[in-house]
C-alpha cells in the first residue's frame, strides 16, 4: 500500500497548514490563549505525521515542553546573557537558550 503522507505535494500542503496555523494562533491569542495552544499542537502533529521540520522562526514561538505559544511580555521572559538568547515560559517555567552568533556572509 501507499502511504499518502509521503508525497511531496502533503508535505507542501502540511506547511502551509503549519504556516496558517501559527497565524491564527497569533490572530487568538489577545482574546484566548488557550485557542493559540491548541493551533500549536494541531501544527506540531502536522509537522509529525508528515516529518517535516518547522521552520527556525516558527519554532520559537512556542515551548517545546508545554506546547503553549509564547508571547514576549506576556507568557515568556526573554534575556540576553553572554551571548544567548534565554527566553523563559511563565506557564511552566522551561528555559529554551538560542545563541547569538555573528551573520553568516
């Protein structure tokens, strides 16, 4: 049997479903968060069932642990310390570190 997840076609479907997702979630979030975590873990499985990465900018958005889509300010602390990004999810307290590094030419 074929599996149908595996086309080249789904997988560009599946991100453009991710893109959207990471949208509305954005779209919900002032009014509720909890809507934003679900988007999240609907583009998370997405991202599982048709083994594609989420894109980098995408990929911060949210807690690799709590799944919760992260806002600056709102629901996550974000520092720089020598020479890394440390953004802290207020809901449960899981620190994800990004080094800052120079340009690539």
């Amino acid at each position: 049997m074929a599996d149908t997840t595996r086309k080249s076609g789904s997988r560009r479907l599946a991100r453009e479903r991710i893109e959207i997702l990471f949208a509305r979630a954005a779209e919900f979030y002032p009014e509720n968060p909890v809507w934003s975590n679900r988007c999240v873990e609907l583009a998370r499985k997405i991202g599982m069932r048709h083994r594609i990465r989420i894109d980098r900018h995408l990929r911060r958005q949210f807690c690799r642990r709590c799944n919760t889509y992260l806002v600056p300010g709102s629901n996550a602390r974000v520092r720089i310390h020598r020479g890394c990004v440390i953004v802290t999810c207020l809901a449960c307290g899981h620190r994800s570190r990004y080094p800052v590094g120079r340009p690539q030419p």
